[in-house]
C-alpha cells in the first residue's frame, strides 16, 4: 500500500522505511529508551526532538518524481515499528491521519515467521539478555518474557502485543482521522481502495491499477492467502495468543472500514 500511495502526485515521502532516522536519536532508540523496545508515546514527544525530527524528515522527503519538498507539503509515511507510535506521531503531527491496514492473523503471522526465517529483518542483532535467533522486525514492549520460545510463539506475541498497542492507540483518535482498510479488500480491487482514501484524505490519485499489483521490495516469497496452511499446525498452535486481540481488531475494523 505504501509503495501504491508513494505513487500520488502530490505526497511526499522518504522513499523506504525510517529506522535509522528516527532511531538515531538516543532518546528514541530502544537500547537507550527507558521502555527497550520501539514504543514512543506522546510524552516523548518533546519539543526539542519534535522539531529535529520534523526537520529531518522535510529535508528527505521527495515526491514520485524525485523531486525536494518546496513549503508546505503532505508526508506520506510507512513503518512497521511505527505501530507502536502512533501517539507519538499524533503529538508531532496533530493533524496526522493513520490508515489501519488489517490483514488476518494467520497471514500475518505466516510471513512473520517467514521474515525470521531469512534472516532479512533482523533489527537487532545484538539485543542483550536475548539468547534466541537473532531478533527481527520490531521490538515489542515485554520482548524479555519470549526468551528461549520457538520463533512461531516469539512472533504470536509480537502480533498480539502490537496490534494491542495500536489498538489502544488509534482508540484515542478522531474517528474522521483514522482510515481503515482490509487487506483482501485493498488486493481485490486497488484502484477502489486507493480512490477512497485519496477522496476521505483529500490527495489527489491520477493513475489507473490494474488488479494485480507489483510485489513489494520487502516481499520473501510471493503471496498467497493459503500460504500459511503450508505451517498451519503451527499457526493453530499459537492462535489462542492473538485470538482476543483479533477479535477487538476485527471489531474495530467493522466499525471504521471504507
């Protein structure tokens, strides 16, 4: 979806993800923060910080056709980690809108496992205290209870702890700025979903998708919805840890869709 949106004529991104700028300040990186993990509230949001990293972000960011931001524009911003900052960002940007993405579990925790699998996503590489399989993608809060659990359990937790923090999170927010979208629903038919959160966001969208969509750069095998069927004995093992989560964000979702 990012990589759809990136394609609008007048949103401005850093083009990728945004670890190392926003992680290179020591106040917001998780080694150094007082919670160890990727969670940022609002009460980290402060002004000093705020305004540095506003201001790296402007000097990114550039449009679909490579060109700078010239005055006032609208940032397009896409990381995963970023789930479990989005009060953080609310306070930056107060005028911020969030699109929800929501994907079913099983898929997600499919690819997931598949991300730690590769070796591709490891983040942190040298968590300490940590004695598993090198650490991938983001670091929830409580990431030291899942010492020593297979990478399939290791994963469940960081889906439920997450999404639970988003939850929380996106709760707190204005209804009218916060957009929420199905995963199938976005693959079935793209052009309808792009065009719906171009028109409620108010950006404009001059291109036409066709129904099958280029894979994403971060993509490890190609999608299939039954693709976790293929480890669904391990899917099923550890669904009774999201199973709760799921349910409040499916009522949520209901609740907000397109």
């Amino acid at each position: 979806m990012f990589e759809t949106l990136a394609q609008a004529p007048h949103l401005f991104s850093i083009g990728g993800e945004s670890h190392g700028l926003i992680e290179r300040f020591p106040e917001l990186s998780p080694i150094a923060h007082q919670s160890m993990s990727n969670l940022l509230t609002a009460q980290d949001a402060k002004n000093h910080l705020a305004e540095r990293l506003a201001q790296d972000f402007y000097e990114a960011l550039r449009d679909r056709q490579g060109s700078p931001a010239n005055g006032r524009v609208r940032m397009l911003e896409k990381t995963p980690k970023n789930a479990l900052r989005v009060s953080f960002f609310d306070a930056i940007w107060p005028d911020a809108c969030f699109i929800y993405l929501y994907r079913d579990p099983r898929q997600t925790l499919s690819s997931m496992i598949e991300a730690w699998s590769s070796g591709r996503f490891r983040t942190y590489p040298r968590l300490p205290g940590w004695n598993g399989p090198q650490w991938s993608l983001l670091l929830v809060p409580g990431w030291q209870r899942l010492n020593g659990m297979p990478i399939h359990r290791i994963v469940a937790h960081q889906w439920a702890i997450t999404t639970g923090v988003l939850l929380d999170a996106l709760e707190a927010i204005p209804a009218k700025r916060v957009q929420v979208v199905r995963y199938e629903d976005f693959l079935a038919r793209p052009q309808d979903a792009i065009k719906t959160i171009a028109g409620r966001l108010d950006f404009e969208w001059d291109r036409q998708l066709t129904n099958t969509l280029p894979l994403s750069r971060y993509t490890v095998s190609r999608p299939n919805p039954d693709k976790w069927r293929s480890i669904q004995t391990q899917i099923d093992s550890v669904f009774p840890i999201v199973e709760q989560v799921d349910a409040r964000a499916r009522r949520f979702t209901t609740s907000r869709s397109m």
